[in-house]
C-alpha cells in the first residue's frame, strides 16, 4: 500500500515519520522545503502538490491547520480530487469543523473517492512517540480496512460514527480541555488570595473527583509559570470557534464554550496567543491582581 501525506508540521511530520518506521511506502508534500528534503533522505518521495500525492497513493492523510485549508488541497486547484480515483481515500486528520468534513466528503463522493474524518488528540511528544488518540467518523467499513495504518501512528483509534462524527469527539474534547482548565484555573487563583499554597491545594485535591488529566499536567505548568506551548491558546481558539458554529448549526447551546473563548480572545489581546492554553490562568491573575506560584 503506498500511502500519501500532505501536511508536515509539527504533529505530521513525527506523524509521517512513524508510517515509514511501520514500513508503508510514502509520497508526500508540504509548504516547508527543508521538511521535504528531510523526508526525501528517510526515503519518501516528495511531491509539489495534492493532485500528484493522489495520483500515486492509495491512501491520502491530511493534516492540515483548519477548515480552509483542507478545502483547499482536497477540492482546489491542483488538490486530491483531480488526481484521486475511483477507490481512494482521504483520511483527514486536521481538526476541522464537522459541517466542513461533511461537505468535502461529499464532493469528493462525486469522483469515488471515499473519506474519513479523524482529529487526533495528544500534541506534539504523542505524535512523537506513537501515543496520540485518533477520533475517527466515516463508513464503518472504510475504518476497519484502514484501522492498521492509523494504528501505526497512536495509541487509540476510536471509531466514532458517520462523516463528521471524529471532528464532533475533537471539539467535545477541546470543550472539555478549556472548561477544565478555566476551573484549575480558577480555583487556584482562590488558593493564592485566600493565604493557602496552591501547590498543597493541588495535592489535597488530585486524588480525589477533582482529579484529572488536565489538573496533574497544567496545574504544575502554572505554578513553575512554564507556558511553553504543548498546545498554542491560538490552536484552542480555533478549535472552539468550530466548535461555536457546530453547535449554531444545529442549535446546541454551548455557553461556557463561549465564555471560553472570550477569556482566550482577552489572553490573545494581551500578546499571550503562542503560549500554552495553561496561560488561561492569566486571565485570572491579570482580574484578581495575583500570581499563581508555590508559597
């Protein structure tokens, strides 16, 4: 199976490479020529563009900033729809809006060409290491037949439900990930006017309801003021953005998302937009005229 790869950031780059460790033969292409060079010499075949990685592999996967831009290289000029044929597969595993997956697997239904919409969850070191969480909406049969590939670059795939349902479990994470954060967020900025460490609040309360995977991996971040981005605010405003007009589109009322992204769009007014979403306590400290730190 030759497998193509349009989309070489920081997630699929590490993302690409692990295919070619699993031993899959692949065509691949992106804006950044020294990326492609460095493929090139790891024994891909480099491309200029979506129309000839289509032309040669059976399989596309795209990963790919936004909604736009996987348009763009699925139905645009040079893009995956005037190369592929009938019986390829574009699995898209940017994190777009779900309406948007359904729309472009419908015009690339048009040609044959089949989709699958599959976000992944886990930031850069799990694309790294082969650990990130696929969320993955399409026929359930088109999953099955490429549920190995997908495999060789995570730690779970998850099948979700119909086109669209992936980018659905992505933003309900993405929710989820804010509100959470907002709450640590919150509650330790309580710590620090009221007199208690909140590095001893934050111990008192991980082993308990209150624990979770956010808590143990931002509450730290916040306290050492370490916002080196694993997950930029401006990707996470994007994400809630899809996330806003999901929700309009079929009338779900999403009120603390929306409270969520006026906080991030506060951090990105105050030049905060590159760090890590922990900076949402930021917002906190900037309005209660604190700094979370350990006493």
């Amino acid at each position: 199976m030759k497998v193509g790869f349009i989309g070489l950031g920081i997630m699929g780059k590490p993302m690409c490479k692990n295919l070619m460790k699993a031993g899959y033969e692949m065509v691949v292409t992106t804006h950044n020529k020294e990326t492609l060079k460095e493929m090139e010499a790891l024994g891909a075949k480099t491309v200029t563009c979506g129309r000839e990685v289509a032309e040669e592999a059976d399989v596309i996967i795209t990963m790919l900033p936004n909604s736009p831009q996987v348009r763009e290289v699925a139905l645009g000029e040079g893009g995956i729809i005037e190369g592929g044929k009938e019986g390829s597969v574009l699995i898209d595993m940017s994190s777009i809006d779900p309406t948007e997956s359904k729309a472009i697997s419908a015009e690339l239904a048009k040609k044959g060409i089949d989709m699958l919409d599959a976000p992944v969850s886990g930031g850069e070191p799990k694309a790294i290491d082969g650990t990130i969480s696929v969320m993955v909406g399409g026929k359930k049969e088109t999953f099955d037949k490429y549920y190995d590939l997908m495999m060789a670059m995570a730690g779970s795939v998850v099948y979700v439900g119909p086109i669209g349902s992936g980018n659905v479990a992505k933003l309900a994470n993405q929710i989820i990930v804010a509100v959470n954060i907002a709450a640590v967020s919150e509650a330790l900025t309580l710590a620090k006017k009221a007199g208690t460490d909140p590095e001893l609040v934050y111990q008192a309360i991980r082993g308990g309801l209150a624990g979770s995977t956010v808590l143990d991996a931002k509450a730290p971040m916040m306290m050492d003021r370490n916002f080196k981005p694993g997950f930029r605010i401006e990707l996470h405003i994007k994400d809630l953005n899809n996330a806003l007009n999901a929700g309009h589109a079929v009338s779900a009322p999403l009120p603390l998302t929306g409270e969520l992204m006026e906080i991030m769009q506060a951090l990105k007014a105050d030049g905060h937009e590159k760090e890590d979403h922990s900076s949402i306590v930021k917002f906190y400290e900037k309005i209660g005229n604190v700094t979370v730190t350990r006493d």
